[in-house]
C-alpha cells in the first residue's frame, strides 16, 4: 500500500512537475486506488498545486483537509478547452461519485426519490441518502416538502400499476393488490420487463415536472385504444388522466407567461453555511421546490461569493439530471463567475438553447426576492440548530470539566430478556448530532452469560475491552496515544486509530461504571478516557471514584445531550435484540423437525424467507430446496401439518 504523498515529499514535487500548465480535469485517489476527488481548472498545475502549498493543509476546510492527507496519487485528463473540461468533469463524477465531490449536503436533511432502473423490474422509493450502487440508478430530488412528497407517490402508486411491495407476499401466485389492478403481477412476471419500465418512465414524468408532456402522451394513447375500440384501456388512461389533474391541480403560485418552464435559484448564507433554494416552474406552474445546503467557505478556508456558491449548485444538480429536465431559462439570484460557459455546457447536454439570467425588476425579481426568503428561514433553521448543539456541547463540557467542547461522544447500553439473545449497542454523537455510520452492535460472547443468568457488568465489562483493544494494543507497543489523537484528521474519519472519543458513556448507576473502570485498567486506558455514566431513575450523572453524583439538573442542556444519547444507544440496543431473538425463534421452531440441522434451517428460511411461507408450501416445493431430499421433505410437511393429508403427488421415498 503506497503513503500519502504529503508522507513523500519528494515523489509529491516529482508529481506536481508532472501536472501540464493545460485546462483539463484532474483525478486524485487515495491507497486503495479509489477517486476521492474529481475536479476541473483553467490551468491544471495552479489548481492541483493549490492543495499541496501549505504541505499540512493549513488553510484548508476540515472536508479538504481530511481528503488531501488521504492523497497518494494523481491523474490528470487535458482537454483543449475549459468548456470541454467542464463536461468532462460532470460525465466522470456521475460515474465515478467520489466521496469529497459532495458538495451539497443535502442526504439526510431532504429526501430524494429513487426509481432503481438499474433492475428487471424497478423500485420506486424514498430516501434521504444518495448511494449509487448502479450508474443507471435515479435520484429526484432533494424534496423540501416531505409530506407532499409521500402524498404524491401514493396518489402515483394509485393512479399506475406499480409493484406495492418490497417483497412478494407468496411465492407462487399474486396478492390482492394484482386482482384489484394496483399491481401489474411483478412478483409472477405477468408483466414483461419492457412494459413496466414503459411505465415506470410515464411516472417519471411526473417527478421530473414534465406534466404537461405527460398529460399530451396520455391523451394521445387513449384516443389510439378509442379508436381500436378497446374501451377497458381507454378508461384506464382516463383515470390516470384525471389521477394526475388532481396531482397539479393544487399549485401554490403561477406566473404569467405560462407557455415558459424555468428553474429559479437563490440562496441565504452566513459564514459557514448557504441554504439553496430551487423552484421548479413548469408551464408557469410551482411544480417542485428542491433545497440544498453547501459550504459557505473554500478550500482555502476564506468565504466564497455568492455567485460561486450559485455556480457550484447548478453544476452538481444538472450534472445528476436528464437532460429532458433541464429547462430553456434559469433565474439566478446573482450572477456566476463562469456564466457563458455554464450556459454553453447546459445547452449542450440539453441539446437546445439555455439561457441564464439574473433578474432586476417586475415579477421575476419578485420571485427571486420569495426564494431569498425562504432560503432565508432554512438558514435561520439551521443556525438555531447547530447553536442549539453547541450550548449543549458546551454545558457538557462544562459538567465533565472538560477542556473543550466534547465533538465525538459515545453510548453503550445491554439488553437482553433474562440473558438470553444478550447483546450491546454502541452510539455515536459528533457536535452533538446522531452520526449513524459510525454505529456498532455486539453479540456478548462470555459464556457465562446465558438464558436464566445475566450479568450487566460483565457484558458491559466485555465490549470496553473488545472497543479499546486495539488502542490498548498501539499503548502496549509504545505509541503516544496523545500523538495519535492529535494526528487523527477528524472524528468523523474511521479509518485506522482514529476513532477515539472524547467521552464515553455508559446507561447505568455506580455498579456498571465501575465494570468498565476495571476493564479500562486491564487494558491501561483508565486514565486516558473521560467516562461517565447516566443513571435512569434521577437522571443523575456519575464519575469513576465518586461516591455521589455530579451536582446537575435533569433539564440543563449537557444532561439532555447525555439523555438523547442514552435513549438512541437503548433504542439501538433493543432493535438488534429482538431481531437476534426473532431469528432464533424461527430457527429453534425449525430445529424441533427430526433430522433437520442448523445447516438445512438456514437454507430453508434463505429458499423460502419465512416459516409462514414454508408451512404453505407443497412437499414437492419443500423438496425443490437446496439440500432437501423428499423424505426431509415429508417430514417439514408433516410437522406442519400432523392431521392433514399429503397434499399433491406422492413424493418417492
């Protein structure tokens, strides 16, 4: 595995020299040979220099910071023009989606729409984190107003046959939503492939504000079924006609010249943040309303221009659009530093003319000032949130007589029924927020904790030492844990010995805070961790080595933080216990069918997905299933049905 190039000075200006004084784009991956980042410039040398200068990332925004450190090679593509660099630039991150390209924070504060038309028949679904497991994958979106969103794809789901369920409901035949004409028969494939994404694409249509084309499209296809006489298809594209009247019929504000579609776009910033607002307006109509959240600072830490921030939102967003969606004219709240140029490259991916302008006066300034404000109460939004986090961050600090605000905080609660299915979660807050992908879930392995006979301090005891091996390992060998958490780029970065927290705490009174001290001693870590413990009763928050609780109050901000942290770590701790429970009540329900092993249980539960589905089916479908013979066969039957007649042919023996 080769270092970063900041580890290799030498190589890095050997690199450097080798980057063409040319307009083009350039790649940069880490270790693994991934793209981290994908970037374009004028002058490739200048803009690739600029992250190496300062040779620590001095300067740089955190997000920078991190990805420049985790740098070991560059590539770069020359094209003749800057125009040409640009589409470039959008073709390869649509591709490739590197992690740091992610300008727009959007993924967990707005939902997208995602249709999966990377599959026989696809999923239409929300979500609120973009993950492209297939280029061919959509996402609409981010959607502001999430509960019009979800009435929108239910009235969707009404108007055409769609598939309702994630999973089918039987495996040989169709549910009641196939007969009621909700369902076109995916789970039986009575419905080719080509036809469902025939339809799949009309429901687009309406995600993308293209209701106009879809109502002309419907219109036409339902006067070619009058004219062949088929009545029964012509009603059916009547409703979907009328389905969609009612998706539009309810529009909060028009303008005049409603023969134009456009899109409008303003922002509200502060010095850290800019919340974006993009209006959809599609023959004249408020079609959707999209919201994004960016960095209000450059890689080199100073505050950007307003235009540059506009300028950086209409590239992302349209790169990750069809081109059928772009409109023929954008409103912009302030002009783009690369306004020509980025009119050139939307024409071209249309195919048609666009025109970008900044409006001065009459109703489209009218609209741009609308959008201003309501980007504005997304900004105030925000900022009274992340304050929020802040104070408490702070309090805690406070009550832990701590340095320095607490950024990485983690929680660890047991759960268990009398022993049985035991096992712990492991929460995460960073600056006081739920970062769910550094979440973890144990299964307690001490054998001496079993159904009948639970021990919390044991349990607990055990995942400190499994948490913290591998720092206590580093300690054993000599490492400076001080040095390695000042070397650590950032909490949120969980590569390597990176992931220390700066408090750990565990639900639980005197009795478990003094288990874990014990562990943390046998691992030498009892004095490097700040530790504390929230007991339930009082809310009472206790140190290790103190007789009684620290003076605090169950309402103050830092107590609340701890709070919130408990319950998500309990919330967490209980989901995963009754899943284990739940699969080891399908298995021990399994296992009391003579001759039927672990083994041929999981295969059954994998071919079949349910007992339910096990118990209606035939003893030739049992026996279709990997490694059961017929006479196994026979005997799941029976089990299922003791007072039954074999139903079916005769199975051989």
């Amino acid at each position: 595995m080769s270092l970063p190039l900041l580890q290799q000075p030498e190589r890095l200006k050997v690199r450097l020299k080798e980057v063409p004084s040319e307009p083009g784009c350039y790649l940069l991956r880490d270790a693994s040979d991934r793209i981290l980042y994908i970037g374009k410039a004028k002058v490739l040398r200048n803009r690739v220099r600029s992250y190496f200068q300062s040779g620590s990332g001095h300067g740089h925004s955190p997000r920078i910071s991190l990805m420049v450190r985790q740098v070991c090679e560059i590539e770069f593509i020359v094209t003749d023009s800057e125009a040409e660099a640009l589409a470039l630039e959008s073709n390869l991150i649509k591709q490739n989606q590197p992690h740091f390209n992610v300008l727009l924070k959007d993924d967990k504060k707005y939902p997208y729409l995602c249709i999966t038309w990377s599959e026989a028949y696809p999923r239409i679904f929300i979500t609120r984190r973009r993950r492209f497991r297939s280029p061919l994958d959509r996402f609409y979106g981010p959607y502001v107003d999430v509960g019009l969103l979800r009435r929108t794809l239910t009235l969707v789901k009404r108007v055409f046959p769609l598939r309702q369920r994630p999973q089918p409901l039987y495996r040989e035949r169709t549910c009641l939503n196939y007969d009621i004409g909700r369902c076109p028969g995916v789970c039986q494939e009575k419905i080719s492939s080509e036809a469902y994404h025939l339809t799949l694409r009309q429901v687009a249509m309406v995600f993308q504000g293209r209701n106009e084309e879809l109502l002309e499209l419907l219109n036409e296809q339902m006067g070619k079924y009058a004219e062949r006489l088929d009545f029964e298809s012509a009603a059916r594209v009547r409703d979907q006609l009328q389905g969609i009247d009612t998706l539009t019929a309810d529009q909060k504000m028009s303008l005049g010249d409603s023969s134009v579609s456009r899109d409008v776009v303003a922002l509200a910033a502060d010095e850290r943040v800019a919340a974006v607002q993009l209006f959809q307006m599609r023959a004249g109509k408020l079609v959707g309303r999209l919201g994004f959240t960016a960095d209000a600072v450059g890689a080199d830490g100073h505050p950007l221009e307003p235009g540059r921030i506009l300028q950086r939102v209409v590239e992302e967003h349209y790169s990750q659009v069809e081109p059928v969606e772009i409109p023929p004219e954008l409103l912009l709240q302030h002009a783009l530093p690369q306004q020509p140029l980025i009119e050139e490259w939307l024409a071209e991916r249309r195919g048609r003319k666009v025109k970008l302008a900044v409006p001065q006066r009459q109703q489209k300034a009218d609209l741009i000032e609308l959008l201003e404000r309501n980007a504005s109460y997304e900004l105030q939004r925000a900022q009274r949130g992340a304050e929020q986090q802040l104070l408490a961050t702070e309090d805690l600090a406070q009550l832990l007589e701590l340095p320095t605000p607490p950024r990485r905080v983690e929680g660890y609660d047991i759960s268990h029924i009398q022993g049985s299915d035991a096992v712990a979660s492991q929460v995460v807050f960073i600056d006081g927020l739920p970062a769910k992908q550094h979440y973890r879930k144990y299964k307690i392995q001490s054998s001496s904790i079993r159904s009948g006979h639970s021990d919390d301090f044991m349990a607990m005891a055990e995942i400190m030492r499994r948490r913290f091996r591998r720092w206590a390992q580093a300690k054993a060998e000599g490492a400076d844990l001080g040095e390695l958490r000042r070397a650590a780029i950032t909490t949120l970065h969980t590569g390597g010995l990176n992931d220390w927290p700066d408090v750990v705490m565990i639900d639980g009174g005197k009795g478990q805070l003094s288990a874990v001290m014990e562990a943390l001693r046998e691992l030498n870590l009892h004095e490097e961790l700040v530790v504390c413990s929230l007991a339930k009763q009082r809310e009472e928050v206790f140190m290790p080595g103190a007789k009684q609780p620290l003076e605090s109050e169950p309402d103050q901000l830092g107590v609340q933080l701890l709070r919130r942290l408990r319950d998500e770590a309990h919330r967490f701790a209980v989901s995963f216990h009754r899943q284990q429970r739940g699969e080891r009540m399908k298995r021990s329900r399994l296992s009391d069918i003579a001759g039927l092993g672990p083994k041929r249980v999981k295969e059954l539960l994998a071919h079949f997905r349910s007992i339910d589905a096990i118990q209606l089916a035939s003893p030739e479908q049992i026996a279709a299933a990997p490694g059961v013979g017929p006479a196994l066969a026979r005997q799941v039957w029976d089990y299922f049905h003791p007072s039954d007649e074999p139903a079916g042919e005769e199975l051989a023996s």
